[in-house]
C-alpha cells in the first residue's frame, strides 16, 4: 500500500494558517491580468473583455459537480471523491471523450464565491477530497476561491487533476496548495502530441509539469483508511498502436521521477469525436486490444514501477 500518514492537515490549511493566502491571491490576480497560465502563453487580459484560446474569462465555467466513484480506489472511498468538471481545455484531442464541455465554455459561470460554495458543499455531502478536473486553465481562479472557502471550513484534501499540459506558473502558484497531483501523461513524441492533440511540445512539458509536481508534493501517501491524502499520483491512457510511448513514459517515471510513483495504466481508450470513420486516425480508431494493455502493465513492472491503481 505504500507509506502512511496518521494524520493530516490540507496544504492549503496549513498556508491559511501561516498567513499566506492573501499573497497566493495577489498572485493569482496578476496572472489573469497577462494570462500565462497554461503553455498556450496567450498573454491576454481576462481579468477585462479579451478572451483567451480556452474562452474562459474572468470566472470559470463548472459543467458539473457531483459526488464521482468511479474514480481510483484510493480516491473514492466510501463517500466518492468530489469531482468538480471544468468547461474548456487547452489541448484538442482528436479523440475526446468529453468533447462537449472541452470544446466549449458550457456549463454555468461562477466567480470565487460560487466556486467555494461548490467545494463546501461537496465536502458537506461527504466527498473525501475536492477533486478539480481540467483544471490547467483555471488555476488563477481556484486559488482565488480557496481563499474564500478556507474560512468557510473547507479541510479535504485537494486533488489537481490534469492533462499534464500546464505552465509552470500555474503550478508555482499551487504550490502548498494542492495535496494531490494527479496528471495523465499522454504521449512521448512530439509527433503523436501534434497530429493527435494540435501540441507538439506536449511531451516536454508534460515532463517538466510532472517533475516540478513530484517535487512538491513527493510520492503517494495514504491514510489508515487507505485514501490518498498526499503526492503524486499519474495515469496513463493506453493508445492503440502505441506500446513504445505507454514503455518510455513508464521508463521515464520509473527513472526520473520515482519507482515509487503511484501509476493508474488505463485501457479506456474508444474512438470517439473525429477519430471514428476518419482516415486521418486510423491507427486508433479501435478500442485497446487485451495483450496492448496486458504489455503496458508487463513493460510497467519491468521499469521497476509496482504501486498500480485501477478504475472500475
């Protein structure tokens, strides 16, 4: 199971308690004046009327809020883990299975008294942790509600859960905030990233992200209960035809990152938004065969790699 923690105070909690919320919303702040937020580097206002490649300005837009269990084991739990789906997204994944709040900033609008009031009552309805999706684009704006629903009584921990396409000023500011890390590495070439997600520099930044959340927050580590309650926890989609990427992402945590890296290998994957029919995607426009994920878990072990979460 790994190591254990016996108690635990949110990193957020602990920054609220040493006075430093105030400076990490000043920050946030200057950030939405000249957007840096993910590696698009739009450099726009959004704290006035310009609209940034994500199209989400000044407040967020949440598509949905609920209780998720079908999230990992060590997330879940009993009461599930208190999923908050942001609209929009920085990549442009080919094959999207959420393409109808990344692709457009549906869903309702809310400022930083609305996004805490979120949070409080996730954690009202017992949800273990706040888990925030897609939440590369909106960073500026969590810490701004964070610093609303601290007071408010907001004490779980806090799950950051991206496409690992974030700038490292987003994460500069998350700093001794965020409790868990949870990054889905994609790809290894930067051919696949440009043809499959219009981001050829995603690979390098992806393994710089991963470094510097590594660095902040470590390993996995859970409770008595088993839930996590800090570190870095990293999934991987399993692509059809693409074993050599799923082998040297795991190489590449195994050996830079940690062999103790908290790995979730996914085979979800199903053709879905321009893939299906399109010849341009042919190669993945299948589902992962049995031996393709059975070879990512085989070539995991081989790395040295052996903490292994699933979904259900």
């Amino acid at each position: 199971m790994g190591p254990l923690l016996t108690k635990y105070e949110p990193a957020y909690v602990t920054v609220h308690h040493r006075g430093g919320m105030d400076a990490k919303v000043k920050e946030a702040l200057a950030e939405l004046k000249h957007c840096r937020a993910c590696p698009r580097d739009c450099g726009v206002d959004r704290s006035g009327e310009d609209v940034p490649l994500c199209r989400i300005g000044r407040h967020v837009r949440v598509a949905a809020a609920f209780a998720h269990f079908g999230e990992e084991d060590c997330l879940r739990g009993t009461g599930g883990s208190g999923t908050i789906f942001f609209s929009s997204c920085n990549l442009f994944c080919v094959f999207c299975q959420n393409r109808d709040i990344s692709s457009s900033p549906t869903g309702r609008e809310l400022d930083a008294f609305g996004l805490a009031e979120l949070m409080l009552g996730l954690q009202e309805a017992g949800c273990h942790n706040i888990n925030l999706v897609t939440p590369e684009h909106v960073a500026p704006h969590i810490v701004e509600a964070l610093a609303v629903a601290i007071p408010g009584g907001l004490c779980v921990p806090l799950v950051y859960n991206t496409s690992a396409y974030d700038g490292l000023a987003s994460l500069h500011l998350m700093n001794g905030l965020v409790d868990i890390y949870m990054p889905d590495f994609k790809f290894w070439k930067p051919e696949t990233a440009r043809r499959l997600a219009r981001a050829r520099d995603y690979p390098q930044v992806a393994r710089r992200a991963i470094a510097e959340m590594h660095r902040q927050v470590g390993d996995l580590r859970l409770g008595p209960d088993g839930l996590a309650q800090r570190g870095l926890l990293v999934r991987h989609l399993v692509m059809p035809g693409q074993g050599a990427e799923t082998t040297a992402i795991l190489q590449w945590l195994a050996e830079e990152i940690s062999p103790n890296t908290y790995i979730n290998i996914m085979g979800q994957y199903r053709p879905e938004h321009r893939v299906p029919g399109n010849p341009r995607y042919a190669d993945i426009d299948r589902r992962v065969s049995r031996d393709e994920l059975d070879a990512a878990f085989v070539a995991a072990r081989q790395t040295g790699l052996w903490r292994f979460d699933h979904l259900p």
